[in-house]
C-alpha cells in the first residue's frame, strides 16, 4: 500500500491547519528571517495581511505558503506534517 503525504496532494487547491501553536512559531520565525510581514510577503509573492492572518489566526493556509514557509525555516515537511490538525480542505473552482 502505498501512503499518501500532504505534499503529495495538488497544491494549487488544498488547504491544510496545523496546531496553532506550532503554526505561529512557524510563521513568526519566517518573518523574524525576513525583518517584517511586508518583507516576507514580498519574497513569497503573496498579501503580507495574509500572512499575518495564518499566523496568529488559527485559520487554513495554502499548501504553497505552508511548504515555501517550511522552505524558509528549515522546517522539514514530515514536521509539517505531524502537526496537521488532519483537517484538509479541497477548494472547489
């Protein structure tokens, strides 16, 4: 049987929540690398409001943003993906 991963899931329409403790560290210490929110978002070409928002609201973020924050912290995706809520949403067109 073969498993399934978040990061194997089509990017481009999925939304994931993490524990909200961890999905703050995570976030805050992307924008602690960048100086600010506007930094930030500027690298990741996406709204620094947004950002904001992931961070310190316990609300679902893209996988893009979830992976490239990962990226940005060292942060591997087998954390990222143990401390998913395990609430995965598919955003329909």
């Amino acid at each position: 049987m073969r498993e399934l991963h978040i990061w194997d899931l089509p990017h481009e329409r999925v939304y994931i929540k993490l524990e909200k403790e961890f999905q703050n560290k995570l976030f805050l210490d992307a924008k602690e690398k960048f100086g600010s929110w506007t930094t930030l978002a500027k690298h990741m070409d996406c709204n620094g409001r947004s950002l904001m928002n992931w961070a310190y609201d316990k609300n679902f973020s893209s996988l893009p943003v979830i992976i490239k924050i990962a990226s940005i912290t060292g942060t591997t995706l087998d954390t990222i993906e143990k401390k998913c809520n395990c609430d995965i949403y598919r955003k329909e067109n």
